[in-house]
C-alpha cells in the first residue's frame, strides 16, 4: 500500500498517465465504437470535437487538423502568405511557429518579448512593422495569452493579419476573451503534453467567418473541391475519428485539469514565499488580464545558477525542462536571416535563465513539497557557499 503522507523518492516533469487511466474504460469504448463503425476518418466524432473546442474558444468555426503545427501551416496558406512576405514571431516559442512562415517561403521577422510574461512584446512588434509585413503570429507562451488588445490594435492600423499560436493555451484568456477569438484565426494544439493532451498528434484551427473556414477545409483536404477537381494546391492534415474520440471523453474535463493547474501554480507561490525563496528565484507573472492556464510554470533564476540549480534538481530526481534553451534566431536553420547573439536580449537572457518546474493536473501535495525542499536545499547551501 503506498503512503499518501511519505516523501516522494521521485517527481515526474508530467506524467500524462495517470490522467488517462482514470479514464481508461471510457477512451477505450470510445475508440471501440468507432473501430466497430470503420469510419475512420471523417467520423461524426471529429465534428463534435470541433463544435466542443468552438464552444470554449467562442468562435462560430472550427476546423480539426492533423497536428498545431499543420494548423500553423494551413493558417498561413489560407491567408495566402506568399514567398518573400514577412511575418512577425516571438523567437522565445517552440520550433513550429516560425518553421511553417519558413516552408511557405516567406520570412520569419523575429523580435523580442516582454521579460515578464516571456510573450512577444507588442512595442517590438510595432517598431518591425513593414510594407512587406503580412501577418503577426503571437504565441500564448505558457498558458498565458500575449497582450492581444495591443497586438490587435497594430494589426488594425497597419492592415495585416493576426494567427493566435494558442498550441499551449486552450481554455486561457485575455480580457475576458478567449484565447484563440482575437485573431483572424487561432491555432490549437492536442500533443500529448498540452493542456487537452491527445494520445498522437492533432490539431485545431478556430475563426468567426465563414468563408475563412471554408478556405482552411479546402487547404487541409488537397484543395480539392468536387472530388479529383484541385482548386489549390493544399495538403493532407485530418485529424483522425479515433484522437477525436479519446479527445472528446477528455475535453469534458479540461475545466477541471485547468483549475488543479491554477492551484498548483497558487501553492507554488504560497510554498516559495513561506519558505523565503521569491528572493531568490522569480516566481512567474501572472499579467492581471490574463486568464492563465499554466500548460508550463517556468521560475527565473539569475546569477548564472539556472544550470547549477537544474544539476541539483535532475540529481534529486525533481523533473525539470527548460523551454526554449536556444531561441529561434540563434537556430542554424535560420543562420540566412542574419541574425546573431544580442540580437533580441529579452529573449537571449530569458532562455538563460528560465527553468521549468511539475505543474500537471494530478500533481499531489507531497510531490510539490518535494520539489519546493529540493529549491531550498539547493539555495541554502549555495547561500553558505557565497558567505564563506
Ligand atoms: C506544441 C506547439 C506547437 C505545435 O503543435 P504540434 O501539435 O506539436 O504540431 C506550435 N506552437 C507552440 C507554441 C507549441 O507549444
């Protein structure tokens, strides 16, 4: 019998399992129903996926793909992003964001971000504006959206489009508005580790207009309308019938997976004042706008300790990550933009010192104290050093 009191000897980063077994036998007829229906694809489950997600985005369309970052791609294609148009990206954000500007041809412009939320930075955006700027792609890095009204309002005054990359934000918001409603389109994510984790890759794109949908459809299906008639040239991105019904037994809780984050990032905060260590390490900022959804709690750690501190964790089995250890505009893919170190240094430094802690829905109690003991352990001697 396992003690609920006794110290963990271990803390996962995530584990998506234990999530998925209290729901086992209900994915599991899920999926037999539809392996008894054949209908693999194109199954009524992936249109109700889409009216569930469209319910929580607030948005009249959304249109289910193969993954977020086809999503990206497919949003950009419908937008009819050309070769040598620019468009706007945080550096400090995961691969895809930038990659699906590049396979289109076009130029990823990429600019700094607010130190505080680590999202793009609205004043970077407007000064790297151009004539050839086509689109901005904010990403709601964390869980938390960006500053959409000002994002929005640049957007507005200089005619160019916005796409959400919300891949790490289902169920945020920003003012009250959904994450994914600000933009001409939004772009979800369901891989495994994000807030509503399928078991594969999938995907989702929302929008109001009608026509906009429409264009998506196409561009996911090889932009071929009436059958064998191409009117485009589009690719293959579907989501599967059997991810969309492992993904609707477990959208009905991702109210609820949302709010153990939001506890889980509360007592973190609570635990690291208590135990004296907010003067140490910064604890995230949660922008008074936002309605975060924590798919990440990412701490600051200055003075060059990010690395000892994460030796300390990986060596007191406390999982950890750091996201993004290299931004963007430092990638070797992307060495023929000309970017180079001091390019963006919000970005630069945050990659530096940001570090990663537990933060997933079934995270117990004691398994956060472990990590919080471990913080501590860690600043106490590192404290004695520097006195000696
Ligand atoms: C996960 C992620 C993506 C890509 O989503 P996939 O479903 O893995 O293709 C894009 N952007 C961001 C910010 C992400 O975190």
């Amino acid at each position: 019998m396992s003690n609920q009191n006794a110290t963990p000897s271990s803390v996962p980063l995530l584990d998506v399992n234990r999530g998925n077994q209290l729901l086992r036998n209900e994915i599991l007829e899920s999926i037999a129903e539809v392996v008894d229906s054949g209908r693999f694809l194109h199954g009524p489950q992936v249109g109700e996926l889409e009216c569930t997600v469209a319910g929580i985005c607030q948005t009249k369309q959304a249109i289910a793909c193969a993954s977020g970052s086809d999503a990206l791609l497919l949003a950009l294609m419908a937008l009819d992003i050309q070769h040598g148009d620019e468009v706007i990206v945080p550096s400090f954000t995961f691969f895809a964001t930038a990659s699906a500007v590049s396979r289109l041809g076009a130029i990823p412009v990429f600019v700094d971000i607010d130190p505080l939320t680590y999202n793009i930075s609205p004043d970077e955006i407007a000064a790297n504006v151009t004539s050839r700027t086509k689109a901005i792609i904010p990403v709601h890095l964390f869980g938390q959206c960006a500053a959409m009204d000002k994002i929005e309002a640049i957007a507005k005054r200089h005619n160019i489009f916005v796409i959400e990359d919300a891949a790490q934000a289902i169920g945020a918001a920003y003012l009250g508005r959904p994450a994914g409603a600000w933009g001409d389109i939004g772009c979800l994510s369901f891989y495994p580790t994000k807030n509503l984790g399928g078991m594969g890759d999938g995907g989702m794109m929302v929008c109001n207009d009608a026509e906009m949908a429409a264009k998506l459809r196409l561009f996911a299906s090889h932009g071929m309308q009436p059958r064998y008639y191409h009117k485009v040239v589009g690719i293959n991105s579907r989501l599967d019938t059997i991810q969309a019904a492992i993904l609707n037994v477990k959208i009905a809780h991702l109210q609820s997976y949302s709010q153990a984050r939001q506890r889980n990032a509360n007592r973190y905060a609570e635990l690291f004042a208590a135990e004296g260590l907010d003067q140490w390490i910064e604890l995230p900022h949660h922008a008074p706008e936002a309605t975060h959804v924590w798919n990440q709690y990412g701490i600051r750690v200055t003075n060059g300790l990010r690395d000892p501190l994460r030796k300390h964790l990986n060596d007191t089995k406390i999982g950890n990550e750091v996201y993004y250890p290299v931004p963007l505009h430092l990638q070797e893919c992307f060495e023929d933009l000309g970017y180079s170190l001091g390019c963006l240094p919000k970005t630069e430094k945050a990659s530096k010192e940001i570090l990663h802690l537990p933060i997933y829905p079934d995270l117990t109690e004691r398994e956060q104290d472990a990590v919080v003991a471990s913080l501590k352990k860690f600043y106490s001697s590192a404290t004695l050093r520097r006195a000696a």
